[in-house]
C-alpha cells in the first residue's frame, strides 16, 4: 500500500458521513472522477487541474462481464460463471437445505423487478403460486436477508428500512425513523420529526446523513455501465513481499489550489470578497480530503479483496472464493452501505486482466446444506449436456440431478446454461 495513505480504520463513521461529497465521490469510476472534477469544480477560480499524459488502455484484456484465471494455462476444473445480480441469489438460496420455503424462494427471483424489489403482496404471491401464505410470507422474509441488502422490499421505504437492520453501525434511531416518520424524512420536515419524536436534532440530521449512504435500488450492485475505455481504478503488482495493490491516481487529473491568486485577493481585504474567497478555499480543501478518503477506503477493499483470491490471482485456483459484501464491511469496520458504494462500477487490473470489484462478490464456491457448492453443480450440469445424445430441456436436467440427490430449479439451471452460452461465445468471438 502507497505511504502517506491512511487506513479506513483511522476514519470514524461519523468522518465519513459528515462529508456529503464524498458519498458522490465514492459512486465514482476513474473515468467519471474526470467528468466530476470538470462538470462540479470548474467554477471555483482558485482549483486548476494538473492533467496526466494520455495513457492508453485499450489493449487490456477486458473481463468485466467474465471473471477468468489470470494464467492461461491454469487448470479449469468447473465452468465459469459470469456474476449477475439473479445468478448470485440463486446461488445465495441453494445454500439453504431443500424444502418447500426454498423452493418458493426460487420462484419468488423471477418476481422481482428491475430494481430488485418485490412490489406483490405475500397473501397475491401465494395465491400466484397455490402455496399457503404463511410459507410465501417465510419464504419472503428468507429472501429479504440475503445479499444485496434491501432485496425484494415491497416499496423504498421498506428497501432503506432492510439495509439499516442488517448494517450494525446504523445510527441507533435509524430504523425506528424510517418506520414512524418516513412521511416526514421526504418532506425533510426534521422540525415535525423532532416534536414528535423526542429525539435532538443532532440525532435526526445523523441518521439524514447515514440515509444518504443508502442505495434506493438494490439491483444497482451489478450494474455494468458500458465503457469504451475501461480505465481500471488500482493494479496488482507482484512484489518481493507478495502482491501488492496500488491506487491508480496518475488517470486522474490532481487538483492544485491557486494560493498565489487567492493572496491577491485575500490583500483587498474586501469583507464579502474574504467569505467569497473563503467558502471556495473551503470547497477545496473539503475535496482533497475527501479524496484521501476515497483513497483509503478503496484501496483498503481492494487489498480484502486480493488477500482473499490469492490463489485465484496466482493462478492457483480456477474460480474465486466466496465472499460477501458484509464479510468487507466487517473485517475493515465500515458500513455495509459505505462498502458497497466502494465495490460498485469499480475495477482492478493485474497482468493484462481487468475485473470488476463486484465479480468477485459470490458464493460460487461455498458449499450448502447439500454438500456440494454452485460450482460443483454446474459441473454436473455440463457433465449431462455432453453425454447427452439429443436436446435436454431444463426439466430433463432437473431429473437427472435429482437422481444424484442433487435437488435444484429450473430457474437455475436455465441460468447456468445462458451463462455458459454467453462464455461459449465470447470464446469463439
């Protein structure tokens, strides 16, 4: 890790929050880092911008729908699987022991919308489904506990009320907020709130500020916006010591303060000119610090994530490790909410491959109830389709897994082959 970086540990919670900016900044790739300084900072006349030399990156290995072995020549003992938001709950439900609740938890996946929530009732659900609404409403709440949080919430405020109950450095009176006021907290009615609460205002503007680190849309984690030029966020290279991870700030460009123009006009010494000149020296030292957070803080998850796929970085292992956004958050004691924004449309590049941050949040690997993992049944899978001697719906596969006591949906197992089919592709392309 670069010297003179300081660790997420040395940020409080409340440092974090109680810059505004730097939950924009945290959301931000490298590429749209540049389009922020331009688009945000280009009216203070005391911030001049220091560009980096073009650098090319369009001969990089792009892998950002594909998580693949660095070494080409690595043993491929399994399929791979391309992350997707619906792959990654599936294979979060087949952890849990077969029956009939986890059967229900498959079906209610292809009820959820475009933004990950579920907007039908438990009680339109079972009818949907002819099952006892009591199982649907089980089967539900199972659901609403799994990764990404806020997951198959009815509305927006039960999918804020989800992610505060399952993130431990909430703000204590986060959730009851949500729950009793949220009326209120729309209409930043913090007065009305405060009357009727009890609570102090410092209390309320708290939870305000934690409500931003919130994600409105839990869908959002897999989002892959298109990239011409994919600029990756911080690289991997293999020292003496082992691999290291670095920041990669030299795509950015750095940020000077004019000191020289802003003596010259602190020298009129004009009252309202001085709070004119003051507030925009303020702006930019508030913007360098958050920078340094946002340092941190991504390096910090980066370094997580490299410890953690070790062997798969050194061509070791063929598929990654299974890991969770919550497993991050809690080995570097931060939000789950600040995590995620770290993880999100984030990428790192070792050798001549590039992945997303978020390729590597998976469960792929664990092995469930069954005894088996995701990985060991895809497998499988691809074991029946190549001994197969004519076409096998996804009903004909769940048979023949079910004959190895291998009990699986068609969902999933449609998922599987749509994936491989996608990879098969690529290959040949």
């Amino acid at each position: 890790m670069q010297s003179g970086i300081r660790k997420p540990a040395d940020y409080t919670k409340d440092q974090i929050l109680s810059h505004p900016r730097l939950l924009d900044l945290l959301e931000l790739n490298g590429e749209q880092l540049t389009f922020y300084f331009e688009d945000r900072l280009i009216e203070n006349p005391f911030i001049e911008f220091d560009y980096p030399m073009e650098r090319r990156v369009s001969d990089m290995t792009r892998t950002v729908n594909q998580v693949v072995s660095v070494h080409s020549g690595s043993d491929q003992t399994g399929p791979s699987v391309a992350q997707d938001l619906e792959t990654f709950i599936y294979e979060q439900i087949m952890l849990y022991r077969q029956t009939p609740i986890r059967d229900i938890m498959m079906d209610l996946v292809d009820e959820l919308d475009e933004r990950g929530y579920l907007p039908q009732s438990y009680q339109d659900l079972a009818l949907k489904f002819q099952k006892d609404p009591i199982m649907v409403l089980d089967a539900i709440t199972l659901l609403q506990q799994l990764e990404p949080a806020g997951l198959a919430a009815y509305d927006l405020q039960q999918c804020l009320m989800l992610q505060t109950e399952q993130d431990s450095h909430a703000p204590e009176a986060s959730y009851q907020l949500l729950a009793d006021y949220f009326e209120e907290l729309e209409r930043e009615d913090y007065q009305a709130i405060a009357q009727q609460s009890g609570l102090s205002d410092p209390t309320i503007q708290a939870c305000v500020a934690y409500y931003q680190t919130l994600r409105p849309e839990p869908a959002s984690l897999f989002d892959r916006p298109h990239q011409d030029q994919l600029i990756p966020d911080v690289q991997v290279v293999q020292e003496k010591e082992g691999l290291q991870v670095v920041y990669n700030r030299q795509y950015h460009p750095k940020l000077r303060f004019n000191q020289v123009y802003y003596d010259e006009m602190s020298a009129r010494q004009d009252a309202e000119l001085m709070n004119y000149i003051q507030m925009h020296q303020k702006m930019y030292e508030d913007v360098s610090e958050c920078l340094k957070i946002r340092e941190a803080l991504m390096l910090a998850v980066a370094r997580m994530i490299v410890d953690q796929q070790i062997d798969f970085f050194k061509g070791e292992q063929a598929h990654p490790q299974p890991l969770l956004l919550k497993e991050i958050a809690n080995s570097l004691n931060l939000p789950v909410s600040i995590t995620r924004l770290v993880v999100m449309n984030k990428h790192l590049k070792i050798g001549n491959v590039v992945y997303a941050f978020n390729d590597f949040i998976n469960v792929s690997g664990k092995v469930g109830r069954s005894g088996l993992s995701a990985l060991n049944i895809q497998a499988n899978i691809q074991s029946i389709l190549s001994q197969a001697k004519g076409p096998l719906t996804n009903e004909d596969i769940v048979d023949k897994l079910s004959q190895q006591q291998i009990m699986i949906s068609p969902q999933l197992v449609g998922r599987y082959r749509q994936n491989q089919s996608k990879q098969d592709d690529m290959k040949q392309d």
